[in-house]
C-alpha cells in the first residue's frame, strides 16, 4: 500500500505529465570530396554522420587516422585496411584543416 502513496498524490493534487518536443530530425550529409560515399555509408553503418560533423576542425590527419583505427581496433569497425586508409584521407582533407 506503501508504494502506491506517492502515485495516489501525484494525481490528489492535479499535476499534470509534463510535455516536451523533440526537435526536427535533419539528414546529416558529409561535405563532397573524393570518397564521400565509401565514407558516409562506412561510417554510418555504426553512427549517425552528426559524429563527424560535430568534430572540432583543425586536428589534422594524424587526428583523423587515429579515430579511424580506433573504430577499428577498438570498437570492431569491419573496415578493410585499405578503407580504412581511404576513409581516413577523406577526412583529414574534408574536416581536418
């Protein structure tokens, strides 16, 4: 009987649930270049694009090979190596200056 006091309260004293919104969903789309597609179907076989999008700019290649392999090693990402490498230079010159 315990466990039904709280819920017998919250309905004694009028509270409605509150409602929220989610916002829009918008199609998150990788920047053209060479590779794009092999990238944006790779990468989002796992994540959402937003992942990428949302990196800071600047971090450079190195930046970007290490997430790849980490994708790879860490996580168990089933790039072929040569992908990998492909996927990793699309990156740094797309969003790593």
């Amino acid at each position: 009987m315990k466990a039904l006091l709280p819920i017998a309260l919250l309905f004694a004293t009028g509270a409605a649930a509150a409602g929220y919104r989610l916002p829009d969903e918008r199609p998150i789309t990788l920047l053209p270049g060479p590779d794009v597609e092999l990238t944006a179907a790779t990468c989002s076989a796992c994540h959402s694009l937003d992942y990428v999008t949302s990196q800071p700019r600047g971090k450079g290649a190195q930046f970007w090979n290490d997430s790849v392999t980490k994708m790879v090693k860490v996580y168990g990402a089933p790039i072929e190596p040569a992908d990998a490498a492909r996927i990793a230079a699309y990156l740094a010159a797309t969003y790593g200056q």
